[in-house]
C-alpha cells in the first residue's frame, strides 16, 4: 500500500530538513534515541531500533530517500520525503510511503500522524 502525507509547518525549511535528520532533533520530538546522517548509505534507526533502514539518496535541505523497516518485514517500504516553499508561508513537508505492507498499513498510516509528522510540526511550532 502507498501512504501519502503533506504537512505546512510554520517554520523555515532549515529547521524542518533538521527535524528529519539531526538525532538531537529527532530525540525532541520523540523519534529517539535516534540513529540518522542525511548521507546515502547511512544504516538508520528511530525508537531504538523500532524502526530502522538505510538512506537511499540525499538532496540536501529539500529531499531525502530511506528504505524503512518495521517488526518483520522481508522487503523495506520506500519513504521519499520532501521539502519545498508554501505559497503561505513556512514549509510544505511532503512524504511519500510505497510498499508498506497492507497488513501494517492503518497503523503505519496513523503513526506518520501520531508519532512523526505531527510531533515534527508541534516541535517546530511550538
């Protein structure tokens, strides 16, 4: 199944791109203890090791590939995230989830919510 999500977050995109892959960032906003280098290749992990997965490829501050893992899947889902201007202001935060098994896909849907875009926004606004 494929997930898609897009988030206006009132803040520059620097803090945004920062949000996705600094750890200390991450740990703020309860991604942690974090893993993550916005370097193709890197070998990451979030909650511990809950979710965890390897960066794909990197256009800095703007776009970002990950394979992602979550309990036992064989085959990662693919999550494209990216950033661009909103035409109001602040920063369009775009993700992209495919391949994200349907067995897991309402909680992998509701999680993007719960405990990662919607906890980046908090942050970020707060």
């Amino acid at each position: 199944m494929d997930i898609r999500k897009t988030y206006v977050i009132d803040a520059p995109a620097g803090r945004v791109w920062a949000a996705l892959t600094d750890p200390d960032v991450i740990e703020r906003w309860g991604g942690g203890p974090a893993d993550m280098a916005a370097e193709p290749d890197f070998a990451f992990s979030l909650w511990g090791g809950s979710i965890f997965g390897t960066v794909v490829e990197v256009d800095p501050g703007r776009s970002m590939v990950q394979e992602w893992y979550g309990g036992n899947w064989d085959d990662p889902s693919i999550a494209r995230f990216t950033l661009s201007a909103d035409p109001g202001g602040g920063t369009l935060l775009e993700l992209e989830n495919t391949g994200v098994p349907d067995e897991d896909a309402a909680d992998i849907d509701a999680g993007w919510d719960v405990y990662y875009l919607g906890p980046i926004k908090a942050l970020l606004e707060a």
